[in-house]
C-alpha cells in the first residue's frame, strides 16, 4: 500500500507541474492509479458474491502478501524516430502499449509506470516455460530506430537503472535479456548494435568465455537454445536471435564458433 500512495504522490506531483505537456495524460494515470489503490483497500469479501458459495460471517485477511514482484528486465529499442515520438505513444489509449521505463539518447530517464504494476511491453513471447512476460517483467525502451547505434549518455542511463533495479528486486543476472530474445519471430530489438558485453561484465546479463573448450560430437545446439530459455519453435527464428545478442550478427545458420559460443553458454550456466 506504501508503494501504491507513494505512486500517486509522485504521478500528483508531476501532473501539477504547469509546464508538462502530458498533464492530460497524467490525469488519466492517476484517475486509474487511484482505483487500482481503492481495489486494493477494499476487503475482498465486499466484492465476492456468488450464488452457490458459503460466506464467512466476518473477513480473514492475510499477513503475507506484497505488490507484484519483477524478475525479468526486457530491454527493447523504441524503433521510431524520436522520444517524445514514443511519450506519445506510450500516453495514446489506442496503441494499447507501454513501458516501465524509456531512455533518451542524451540519458533522459522517464519512468512512465511503477515496477510494481503490468506494463504491455513483451506482447506474445516467451522465455523457457514462461509465456506471460509481461507480468514478471520491467520493459526499457531505448529511443532508437532500430538502425543506429546506442549513445554513451544513454547507455549511462540504462546502466545506472539497471543496477538499481538490480538491487531493489533481486533479479538474477540472466534475466536481463532483449525482446528479440522472448519474440524471436517478431523482433529484433535491440539492435545487433546494442552492447550486451558490456552489460554482462556489469552483470546483467550472461555471457561466454573467450577460451572455450572444444564442441563435442553429439551436441544439440537446437536443444542448447531451447535450454538457455529461447523459443525454438521456429529454429532459425531462435538461432537469428541467439546470433544477434551474443554474436552481433544477423545471419540464420549457426557456423563452427556460434556452437562454440552456444555450447560454453549451455556448459557454464546451465
């Protein structure tokens, strides 16, 4: 409940502000911010009835309960052309999407929604046997289209987010994965060009050993994929992604150093 008035707080604070543009907007974030916090006050016996079931003549509440807990971050490029292009989108009812958190190319952090709510970020994906990324999951978008590099101001940004929410949610290192990674058949973000070395040597994300142990005879690198977490319904969809976060390369067939790479991943992790 702290976190929920401390939502509102913060959403009050900025929607008073006389200069923001998404002052609109803000109100109708806080209009529903105010009636997910009423549902949360209300007992729950004041809302059941049912025609069959047997009620209780007074309401036991639990003592062991929180807020929706995240343990995935998905990272994603914003693929238009600026961010205020984005804000926009993230604040249209229509476009029935959004994100936790959208960085800027000159490090400008918005956070547009509290960790603790349901982003609609991930759309139809999946990551090993989870198929409903969205509510175990932070969405950051990047303000870039999908063609370009990533500045340094923005990458500060997102490092300094990550860890962060590293710290405050407990979210283990190979949970800091791209969308492309959870929607191979759809997606592509973030770009080839995003550096996931450099954020797994900060410890988000995983990463291979420069020397590897030689590839055995036998070895499924199809299973290998399908172990690390990818969808491998589409083999060359979920080899395409594995290429492009691991080797920062777009191609769909997996020559002799990608099952290097794929095979330390599966022996050093899992």
């Amino acid at each position: 409940m702290k976190q929920v008035m401390l939502l509102l707080a913060v959403a009050m604070g900025i929607a008073a502000c006389s200069h923001n543009p998404y002052r609109a907007t803000n109100k109708v974030y806080n209009k529903q911010a105010k009636a997910f916090a009423k549902a949360l006050r209300t007992p729950p016996v004041e809302t059941y009835f049912s025609d069959s079931a047997k009620l209780p003549p007074y309401w036991v509440g639990t003592t062991n309960f929180n807020l929706r807990k995240p343990s995935f971050v998905i990272i994603h490029h914003t693929a238009q052309n600026s961010c205020e292009q984005t804000l926009k989108t993230f604040t249209l009812p229509r476009t029935s999407v959004s994100a936790h958190y959208v960085i800027c190319k000159d490090g400008t952090l918005h956070q547009m929604l509290s960790d603790y709510m349901r982003a609609w970020h991930g759309g139809v994906s999946r990551w090993g046997n989870l198929t409903d990324i969205n509510s175990a999951s932070i969405g950051i978008e990047l303000d870039n289209n999908g063609f370009e590099p990533f500045d340094s101001l923005q990458l500060n940004s997102l490092l300094s987010l990550l860890a962060r929410l590293k710290k405050e949610h407990g979210i283990p290192a190979a949970n800091f994965i791209g969308h492309g990674d959870i929607a191979p058949t759809r997606k592509n973000d973030p770009n080839y060009r995003f550096p996931w070395k450099t954020l797994a040597e900060k410890g988000f994300g995983l990463w291979y050993d420069e020397q590897r142990a030689p590839v055995p005879d036998g070895f499924n690198p199809i299973i290998a994929l399908r172990i690390i977490g990818y969808d491998v319904k589409d083999t060359t969809a979920a080899i395409r992604s594995f290429k492009r976060h691991f080797l920062q390369d777009t191609t769909k067939t997996l020559n002799d150093i990608d099952r290097s790479v794929l095979y330390n991943l599966q022996k050093k992790y899992f």
